[in-house]
C-alpha cells in the first residue's frame, strides 16, 4: 500500500485524526487511542503497524512480510507490522486496519465512545463483533 492509499483510507474511519510523529511516521488516531502507524522511507510499500487480536497476532506473526510491531509487541502489545504483501494484500490490510481501529475505540473510555457514537448497540448500530 502506497503512502497516499493508506491516508485516504485511514481517513475514512469514524472519527480518525492524523499527526506525523516518531521521525516522519505517519501515525493514525481514534479519540486519541493510536490504531495504524505507517513509515514508508522511500519505498513504495511501506511498513504498517496495527493493532489486532491475540487470534491474529499468533497466526500471522511469523508469515512472510509481516512481524510482530518492532518495540511494541516487545512491550506485550498486540500489534503486527506488515512489511510486505506477501502475506496480505492491501484489501486483507485494509480490513484489519479497520479492526485495529475497532479494537482502539473500545479503550477509549465509555463516555468518550458514546459522544462519538462508537460501538453503541441499538438504534441501528451494531458494536463491532
């Protein structure tokens, strides 16, 4: 996924607030709760970090292109960086970055998730699964 791919996408998500930080990463926040971290110096795919669950952590952190998140995951975070598509191609990148936005929203406090309007059930929305 190429740098501007990857913005407009982030950008999509409810209530997603961009920053660039961390020597030139462009980071990916939802109320303030980190969800993508992507660094591309100079190649055309970067390197995307995200937030996923212990299910995804153990199947994908050993396939080719992906590894656990340099400094995070040593910190026991569940986090992936994908560092190529051999494993996952963009669409597939695509959808667990929108569960890496999913899984940072709930950390947000309830209050914070209501006036939002983030993982509230009824009234025709649904909390993520």
């Amino acid at each position: 996924m190429q740098i501007d791919a990857y913005n407009q996408f982030c950008a999509s998500l409810p209530h997603a607030s961009h920053v660039v930080q961390w020597e030139g990463a462009q980071v990916w926040k939802v109320g303030g709760k980190v969800f993508a971290i992507g660094r591309w110096d100079g190649v055309d795919i970067g390197a995307i970090t995200f937030k996923c669950s212990p299910m995804s952590f153990a199947v994908l952190k050993d396939a080719p292109g992906m590894r656990p998140a340099p400094y995070l995951a040593s910190r026991g975070m569940i986090w992936l960086q994908r560092t190529s598509h051999e494993t996952l191609d963009d669409d597939a990148l695509r959808d667990y970055l929108r569960e890496s936005h999913s899984l940072a929203s709930l950390n947000l406090p309830k209050r914070v998730q209501k006036e939002l309007g983030l993982n509230q059930t009824g009234a025709g929305r649904a909390a993520p699964a």
